[in-house]
C-alpha cells in the first residue's frame, strides 16, 4: 500500500483560539541551558504525522503505518526532540510502534482512536525531555512518603487550594455512594475517579492556583472553579492504569511529579471549555507548560524555565 504524500494539516480537534495573549516568562526564570530542540516546529510536524496516521487507521495499513512512522520520526523537527529523550529516537520508535501493536479501544482510555494514541504518545514526550533528569517515582509508598511532594489536604483546609479535585474512593461503601451520587445527579461533577494520590510538587501547587485564579477571571458567572482529576503518580500506579486499559503513556510526566491533569468537557455545559483550552495554548504558546489533548481532560507539564517562578509563588502564598 502507497504511503499518502506529506499533508499539511492542522492537528485533529477543535481551532481554539487563545483568549490570553502569550506572556514570556520572567528573565530570571530562563536557564542558560535552556536551548534545545524547536518544540513549535516539533507540534507542527506531529500535527501533519496525525493526518497522515488517520488517513491509514484501518487495519489493513498496519505495513504502511510503519512505513510512515519509520519516514516521519526520522525527520529533522521530530527526531531531535525524541532523540533527547532517555530512550532516544530508536527507542521511542519501537515503543510508538509497540503501543500501536497492542492498541485496543475501550470506554476507559483517552486514546479513542489510533490518531489519538500516537498525538498523546508524541506530544507527551516534551515533558519526558524536560525533565529527563528528575528522578522517577517508582513505587507507590515513595509518592506517598517523598518530601519533594505537599498533601493536599493542608493547605486546602486553609482556603489555599485555588482548584478543586477529590480523592479516589477508598472503600467498598465509597464507591458505592459515588455511583449511587452519578446516578442522581449525573452532571454535578467531572465523571472521574479521583486522586489516588492528593499530592504534589509545590511548584504545579502554585502553577494550577494561578490557573484558576486566571480561568475564574475569564469564565461567566458559576462557572465552578477549575477541577484537575490527576497529579503526581507512581510508575506502579502507571502500569497499573496500564492493565486496566487506559492511556498511560511511559515514562511519563507524572510519575516525575511534573504533570496534571485537568478537566475540559464538563466545562462545555457552562460555556468555560473553550476558555480553559485558550488559557492552556496561551501558556504552552509562552513556553511555560506542554499541553496534551487527551479529550476530556487535557495533560499538562511544567516546563523547567518556569519551576523558579512557581516555586517563589508557592512560598509566597503558602507563607513558608
């Protein structure tokens, strides 16, 4: 099968327009070794490769979609930015290719085709090259215990906590409540199962207050505040959503405490989504955050120019 000529579409999904102009981070926040690859040039280049991945989703084109991949990755704006990623160009390819290999669709994942699968594959490598050298939580008892991470539940008793998020229901009973709440009032809250973890660096603490603060300023009246559905994560906790069916890509920003997630299509029924979704372009446009589309919540991830900044935020806030 003839591999389709290079498009030069635009990403899947809806055009949002920002609603915020891009703000350049502050000088002190900027590191000398902050040069690398061209991250603009690399999302539009992924942009282009979806296009060409949805032209050859069905099953029959598993030869051409290799055959794309193989072209595609080694291209210039692409290969630079996996080949500074701990597993390198060759390795992030074979896993795209394994990932796609055993790629099933099912309620639970965020990747509800195969375009889906590669843009948060590729688009989620951006944090894995920030933050290559920050060190991975591995086991659950280490995000439970590690001193880099603050619960949660402290500084929200003090009227902190600018964002809202639940924690996972830990009994029987509690899960059962929650069902029994989905049921009578289906659309009072993000369907989601919670924090399993109401944990997080200080400095996405202080990125998702300035967050809210700036989506609560833009949103109409009763807009409920933003609500983030997932932190910092275990690399177990990982392949455990792995073997559940979900689209939990490795390694990955959260099991490094850098990423969240945040809910979008429940603000669709306010009128909100598409104000949220600009606020999040306009800081990725600002180099302070990658954004990843995963449908109904959206995957962010500080970047390292911007941990300065935050962390001063966090301490000023937080009186510490």
């Amino acid at each position: 099968m003839r591999v389709p000529s290079r498009s030069t579409g635009r990403q899947p999904g809806p055009a949002v327009a920002s609603t915020t102009p891009a703000r350049r981070l502050p000088p002190g926040d900027r590191r000398a070794d902050d040069a690398g690859p061209d991250l603009a040039a690399y999302r539009a280049a992924v942009a282009e490769l979806l296009v060409e991945v949805g032209a050859l989703a069905d099953t029959p084109s598993t030869t051409a979609r290799q055959v794309l991949l193989d072209q595609r990755l080694r291209e210039p704006a692409i290969a630079a930015v996996l080949d500074a990623t701990p597993q390198g160009l060759v390795g992030a390819r074979e896993t795209l290719l394994l990932e796609m290999a055993r790629y099933q669709p099912n309620s639970r994942t965020s990747a509800q085709d195969l375009t889906a699968l590669v843009r948060i594959y590729l688009l989620s490598r951006v944090d894995v090259l920030w933050w290559r050298d920050s060190p991975t939580f591995r086991t659950d008892d280490q995000v439970r215990t590690s001193i880099d991470l603050v619960d949660l539940e402290w500084p929200r008793r003090r009227g902190l906590i600018e964002f809202r998020y639940r924690e996972q229901a830990a009994t029987v009973l509690g899960r059962g409540l929650r069902a029994v709440q989905r049921r009578v009032r289906p659309a009072a809250t993000p369907r989601t199962a919670g924090l399993l973890f109401p944990r997080a660096r200080r400095e996405m603490i202080a990125f998702l207050n300035d967050l809210a603060r700036e989506f609560a300023a833009v949103t109409p009246p009763g807009t409920p505040p933003l609500w983030v559905t997932s932190l910092a994560r275990s690399a177990e906790h990982q392949y455990r959503l792995r073997r559940l069916g979900y689209a939990a890509m490795v390694p990955s920003g959260h099991c490094l405490g850098w990423a969240a997630d945040v809910e979008l299509d429940w603000y669709e029924r306010f009128g909100a989504r598409a104000a949220l979704a600009g606020l999040l372009l306009a800081r990725q446009d600002a180099g302070e955050i990658n954004v990843v589309d995963e449908g109904q919540a959206w995957h962010l991830c500080l970047a390292p120019a911007a941990r300065r900044r935050f962390r001063r935020a966090y301490e000023a806030e937080m009186g510490v």
